[in-house]
C-alpha cells in the first residue's frame, strides 16, 4: 500500500485494488477495510478522510486488502459479520452467513415455540438470532463439526444466549433426544456438478457445509425422515433452500407426513425456505 499518505488516497488505491480483482460493491468492501484498520465504525469513515494513515494502520489495511484480493470471504478478512442485527465471529471452520438465510430466521419468529433444534448450526447465525429475539427460548444446536461447535459457543456467549443454548457434536439426528416445537437447518444443498461454478470466495468455506456431493438434496431426505420423531405434535419443520429445489423439498416432506407446506421467497423474490407442519 506504499507510499503511505492520506486516508482519502489510500481508499482509492483500495477501491481500484478490490475491483481489479473482481470484486462486486468494491467501493463499500474499501470503506470496511479501511475502518477495520483505522480501528473505527464504517460509517465514520468520511470523519477522518482528511487525515494521515499511520505506518500502523497502512500494514493493517495491507495485510486485510492482500486478503481480499485473494478472494478469502470478507467475513474472514474482517473476523465476523452481521447478520440479522448481530455481530457473529466466522471462520474458514463455518459456512459465512448470508442475507437469504435470514428469511428462515423471520419465518421461524412467526412461529410459536419454546424450544428449538437447529441442524448444522455453523457459526450458531439462526439458533442464536431466534434465542436473542426470543428470550424465554431455549435451543440446542447440533453440528458434526466440533471446530463449529467452537465458533456458535464463543457467538453464544457473546450475544449472552449461552445459558439457553446446548451445542451437541451429532451427525443430524444422530445424538439428539427429545421433542421440539420447532427444527430449523441450513443444510448443505449445492449438487456436486454446480461446485465448480460458485464464486472463488466459496473455496474458503468449509465444502461440507455447501454440497452433499451428490443431487442437492441429501439432507433434506434425512431431515423429512427423522424431524418427526423430534417434533411435537403442531411442530414445525423449516428448511433454506437452493431457488429451484422448493417443488422437489415440498414433495419430499409431504411423503414424510408434513402437511401446510409453503414455500416461501428471499428479498430478491427467490424460493428460500420450505416450511411444513407435523401433524403427529
């Protein structure tokens, strides 16, 4: 980033950095970085354009940008994110959390529950954001992943839900006992042949949260044949979705049993979660 010199010509230099290396939103990505290593909220940044960046501050900005430009998820570079109003500490250990993911987490606030099981938890991004907007809520989230596991506990703690939350090292229903109002999961659903295609920051995460290796849809033949030996009767099954799979994960679950199925749309107006009540 040499030379070093005002924040207003270092964030240019960043800007043109990020978009030569083909990155989308270049401008705002520069402005997160730029904060990250100045040590201040993104949206003060224009306070201190005119001023000096210190040698400190210019090797930070260096190594985060040097990052990034090799495609490493921004979430990584910059140690977390936001989602649904919190901040969550991510790694190259979970899936980075994504905006589509929190339509699941508005369609589970709709439901009524006490008690929530979330499969393949991750980084803990939907079970701990149901347990903060739903304080009398207590939750258990399972990940075969104990690097995982690591993550959601340190998120846990952080958004002060550890008390309310179990994490269980399970695959899927392996470990779980009991019955809940309501099961969640963000299931690995991208077919093996369309890995190739997905953007270079996806080679960060980890692959066995993105694909089952096979058609997509694994997962959700295990969670149609398992959630209703752990769901109360009137419970709730609620699952993301790639955008085209809602005809085939509907079909799947009326099979199970599950009745009320709906699929319901993202921000951007694509199919993203399947929900279906067990009748018992």
């Amino acid at each position: 980033m040499s030379p070093a010199g005002g924040v207003a010509q270092a964030l240019r230099r960043v800007r043109a950095r990020l978009a030569a290396a083909g990155i989308d939103n270049a401008e705002w990505e520069a402005r997160r970085l730029m904060a990250a290593s100045l040590g201040v909220e993104p949206g003060r940044i224009t306070l201190h354009l005119h001023g000096e960046m210190s040698g400190e501050a210019e090797a930070a900005l260096e190594a985060l940008v040097s990052a990034r430009e090799a495609r490493r998820p921004l979430s990584h570079v910059l140690g977390g994110r936001k989602f649904h109003g919190h901040w969550f500490i991510v790694t190259p250990d979970v899936l980075d959390p994504r905006d589509d993911t929190e339509t699941l987490v508005e369609a589970a606030l709709a439901a009524d529950f006490a008690d929530v099981l979330d499969l393949g938890t991750g980084s803990g991004c939907i079970l701990l954001s149901l347990l903060a907007q739903r304080p009398e809520a207590r939750g258990v989230g399972v990940d075969l992943s104990q690097a995982a596991l690591t993550v959601a506990a340190r998120n846990a703690e952080a958004l002060g839900v550890a008390a309310r939350c179990r994490l269980l090292r399970s695959d899927w229903f392996d470990g779980v006992a009991g019955r809940f109002d309501l099961i969640v999961s963000n299931p690995p659903y991208i077919a093996v042949h369309e890995m190739a295609d997905l953007d270079p920051e996806l080679r960060h995460e980890p692959r066995v949260a993105l694909s089952d290796e096979g058609d997509g849809l694994s997962a959700y033949r295990i969670l149609a044949s398992g959630a209703g030996a752990h769901l109360r009767k009137g419970g709730r099954l609620m699952v993301e979705i790639g955008w085209k799979q809602g005809p085939a994960v509907v079909a799947l679950l009326r099979a199970a049993g599950f009745a009320d199925l709906v699929i319901l749309p993202d921000l951007e107006g694509r199919d993203r979660v399947v929900s279906g009540l067990w009748q018992g």
